[in-house]
C-alpha cells in the first residue's frame, strides 16, 4: 500500500464520515426523504454523464441489473432514507457509529446466515466491535437518545449488510460509474413516491442548508464513490476495506467540529473498540485472500 493509496483510502474515510453531519443539517430545514431523493437524481444524473463520457453503456447483465436494484433499493432508498428520518432526532455522531458497524454486520451475518465461520482474528473483532457498540448505546440512551431515531438506524445497517452480502459476487466490467449511477437514481425514484406520503414539505432556505446540500450531493454522494473504486482497482477490495475502521473515529470527530456535539467518555472508549473491531475483520480477511 503505497502513500497515494493511504491518501485516498483517509479521503474516502473522511467524506463518507461527514455525510452524517451534512445530512443532519439538512433533515433541520427540509424534509428528510425528499431531500435525499433529490440528491440522488442529481448525483445519479452526475454519475451516468460521467459514465458516459468515459464510454461506459448501460447495456448490463442480468446479475448487474440486479444489483442496481438491490442497492438502489436497499442502500439508497431503505438505509439512507432512514438515516435521514432518525437524523431528526439522532445526533450525527450517534448515526454515524451505528452506520461504522456495517462491516461488522457483514460477517455476522455471513457466519449466522450462510455459515462463513470466522477465523479467530475475526471473531475477537466482532465480540469487541459490538461491545463498543453496546457501549456507546447504553450511554447515548442513557443520556436520552431517541429509542425510535436509534431504531431506525440499526435497521437501515442492517439493511445495507443484507443488500452487502446479496450481491457480494456482482463484477461491474469496466461499467461502475453507470452502475452506481443507476442504482442511486432506483434510490430517487423509490424515495419520491414514499416522501408525499410520510412528510411535508417545509423548507427553510438559507446558506448553511444550500452549502450542506451541495456538499452531500457532490462529495458524499459522488467524490467518495469515485474515489473508493480508484482505491479498490488499485489496491483491492479487501485491502480498501481496512479503511471502514477509521469511520467511527471520523464521524464522531467531524459532528464536533460542525456542529458542536459533545463527545462523552463512554462515546470515545465505544469508538476506540469499535474501531479496533472493524480493523481486526478486515486484517483477517486480507490474511484470509493473501
């Protein structure tokens, strides 16, 4: 893994991190699924002119089509519409450390479900990254979290896992700015025709909600995407995937400086376990592949 490798894999950590502090400013001013709606036919329309400039087709394959829907379905329009909604009521930091034990879920779930039994390494790293979780809630709840927002959250996790491991095997050919584009504009269209339904539409205009747009929109939403398949064909997947460690740390760090949200003890012993949790997953995967 060489320096321009570390520097994209912390660029990819960072802005996906900060999502969760764009996000909760946003869900202030605006309704939740629609906002996040319209970033995705933005980011979606964004992505396929990319793609297409590049010379990618949207000629897929029946498994690529598949996992368009799943994740356009799953990620975009289950996990993020409900971390939209929480976001309401949640603090960023909190949505972004349940959001971190994804990976975490992942193998869970492949050992519980598909019976993928994990080495050692891998098993002391989910005791210990749940445990930090488990840390972190009781605190939070403690102290008066949102029990529905933090419900919200932890379905939409586990959403993201499920739709992680359906698709796990899906190849995108040299088309993955077209694939990732449609699958965010199947999360626009799934998110526009719930929103009537659950919110109404009161938005208060102003700088810091346009700014915090534009910025989920583009960075986020897009940059990051990029950025994490340029990682991912330099180094490989699972190489790449050590970087998710560094996302409790990142999240919680950036909902402080944005928007001043306090950072308690149990907070910043759950984000050290957790984080030690994930890398010690992901370190048992590459010892795994290698």
């Amino acid at each position: 893994m060489d320096v321009r490798a570390i520097i994209m894999g912390l660029a990819f950590a960072l802005m996906w991190s900060s999502a969760f502090t764009s996000a909760r400013i946003i869900v202030a001013d605006a309704p939740a699924l629609a906002s996040l709606a319209l970033r995705f036919a933005i980011s979606g329309v964004l992505g396929i002119g990319i793609a297409r400039a590049l010379g990618q087709d949207w000629h897929l394959t029946r498994q690529q089509w598949r996992s368009v829907l799943i994740f356009g379905l799953c990620q975009n329009a289950i996990y993020l519409g409900l971390y939209f909604v929480a976001m309401q009521s949640v603090e960023a930091s909190f949505a972004s450390i349940i959001a971190s034990s994804m990976p975490l879920l992942v193998a869970l779930l492949g050992w519980v479900a598909l019976g993928h039994r994990p080495p050692p390494l891998a098993l002391g790293g989910l005791l210990g990254g749940f445990a930090g979780v488990g840390i972190i809630m009781g605190g939070r709840l403690t102290g008066g979290a949102d029990p529905f927002g933090v419900a919200l959250c932890v379905i939409g996790a586990l959403a993201l896992a499920v739709a992680t491991l359906s698709v796990g095997g899906a190849r995108s050919e040299g088309r993955v700015l077209m694939i990732v584009g449609l699958q965010m504009l199947v999360g626009a269209v799934a998110l526009a025709v719930v929103s009537p339904f659950v919110e109404s539409y009161d938005v208060t205009f102003s700088p810091r909600l346009i700014a915090a747009f534009a910025y989920t929109t583009i960075i986020p939403g897009l940059a990051a995407t990029i950025v994490w398949f340029m990682l991912v064909n330099r180094i490989g997947a699972v190489k790449a995937s050590a970087f998710h460690f560094l996302n409790p740390f990142f999240g919680v760090a950036v909902a402080a400086v944005f928007l001043g949200e306090r950072i308690g003890p149990y907070d910043a012993v759950g984000v050290a376990v957790i984080m030690a949790g994930i890398l010690a997953v992901q370190l048992s995967r590459a010892v795994k592949q290698s």
